[in-house]
C-alpha cells in the first residue's frame, strides 16, 4: 500500500487514495505508532464520491472514525491537486459530517493555502464538570465533531494532560470529546492546546481552533465576521465565524514524505 504523509501545522496524518480497506482501524493503529509505525496522528483515505468532487474518511491513531478534521481535509485538497486527480481550486469534499467546500489557493503548479467553510458551528450553554477530581467550567461546541472549550488566565498552566484525557471519556460525552485549552490573548487573537479525541495531544486542531472560536465570539470575546489569529502549537490558523454562524478556516497544507508498507 502507497501511502503520503502530509501535516497541517504539525497535525500529521497518512493518506491513502482508493477505496477503505476492511482493515482500517487496524492499519491506523499499526502505522500511526511513532515508535513502530510511519508515525502520525491518524490515516485519511480519499476516494471518488457520488455526492462531491471526493470523499475523505480519517482513522485516528486509535483506530476510531472521525466525522471532520479541519487540518486533515486541507491535505486532501493539497493531495489531490498536486497529484493530478483535479484541476479545480474549488472543491467539494464528502465527510461524515457533511459536504464542506474548499477554496484553494495555488502558486506554481502547487496549493500554498486552503479556505474551508465548516459549516456552522453550534455553540452550547457553559457546563461545569467534574474531571480529575476538580471542578471544571467550560463551553460544548459542535463542529459537526464535539468539542469542550475550556478558557484558562495562563496557557502554561493549562492541565493539558491531566484534564485532557479526563474530559475526553467523561460520562457527559458517550461519545467522547475534543478538549480546547484557550487563552484570550487579544481580541483577534488567541492561544489554543488540544487534546484531540483518539489521538490525545497534536500540534494542531483545525475544528478545535474553529470551535474555540466560536465559543470566544459567543462569549463577546472576539467578534463576528473579523479574522481571528488561532495560536497553536504547530502554527496558526486564520478562523472567521461568519454573521449566520458559519465558520471559515483558512491555513497552510505541506508535504512530509511518500512511502509503502506491507496491508
């Protein structure tokens, strides 16, 4: 199997054009591994859709599936742009959250940068829970995957990795959830960390930064239809929540390398 690793702002993943093999979960896992594996955040597969341009499926370093990944499906337009599989620069991708719509931006031959319209993103009340044994204030937002925002004085004392995983399986989300760390740093500006679900902590989360996002604007922290500079760890994401409550995200898509491994 030929796969390509390719990273936005450090949220690497492996991808595969053709159709899901049965073994999905399983070959996540294994080549996810850093010690053992390719190492990444997870596996996307690309493939034709009857409803878009292309249908994108991703994997996490776990095994589960994930509905929508905000780096991840910037990569796919990269992906199959520089490989010859489109001309357009205006795409159509087919997730388990919906069709999104990608505007990209090419120089030389290559895409440098992609827009995506995420869709809505539908910000919840301010929930106060129990984790890690303390009591823990923070926003649940849908960005057709779940989030948990959680706004902190001082991004360096963020517990990243004891809350992170606490309120990942905590009993208010079956499902499980996306946790946000999130400094306010200006209001154009903020600091993200992320502990991803199934994949724990990643340089970057695309639907995390437009969930932060929204919940910043609903907190009249940042405002509508203004750009707002989303910190992460591996970069930063330019993150407009529109007047209806779409959300735009616009960041870079890179090339790490090309390789084959044994299905």
């Amino acid at each position: 199997m030929h796969f390509t690793k390719m990273h936005g702002l450090g949220n690497d993943y492996l991808y595969v054009y053709g159709e899901v093999p049965e073994n999905a979960a399983e070959l996540s896992r294994k080549l996810s591994d850093r010690h053992f594996g390719a190492g990444s955040d997870g596996m996307i597969f690309i493939s034709p859709s009857a409803s878009a341009d292309f249908k994108m499926r991703i994997f996490n370093a776990d095994g589960s599936e994930a509905k929508m990944c905000g780096n991840g499906i910037r990569c796919v337009g990269k992906y199959v742009y520089d490989k010859g599989y489109t001309d357009k620069t205006r795409l159509t991708v087919e997730t388990l959250s919906g069709i999104k719509t990608l505007k990209m931006q090419a120089a030389a031959g290559r895409i440098r940068s992609v827009t995506v319209d995420m869709g809505r993103a539908e910000v919840g009340d301010d929930m106060e829970l129990t984790a890690g044994g303390c009591a823990v204030a923070g926003t649940p937002v849908s960005v057709g995957n779940p989030h948990f925002v959680v706004f902190v004085d001082d991004m360096e004392k963020a517990p990243l990795y004891s809350l992170g995983p606490a309120l990942e399986k905590h009993a208010a989300f079956p499902g499980g959830v996306n946790v946000e760390f999130v400094q306010i740093i200006s209001e154009g500006r903020l600091r993200m960390r992320v502990w991803e679900r199934g994949s724990g902590v990643t340089m970057a989360c695309g639907t995390g930064a437009c969930a932060s996002a929204a919940a910043a604007v609903k907190k009249g922290c940042c405002s509508r239809c203004v750009p707002v500079a989303v910190e992460l760890d591996g970069g930063t994401l330019e993150i407009s929540v529109e007047a209806g409550g779409n959300v735009k995200m616009t960041g870079p898509a890179e090339w790490v390398y090309e390789g084959e491994t044994a299905v």
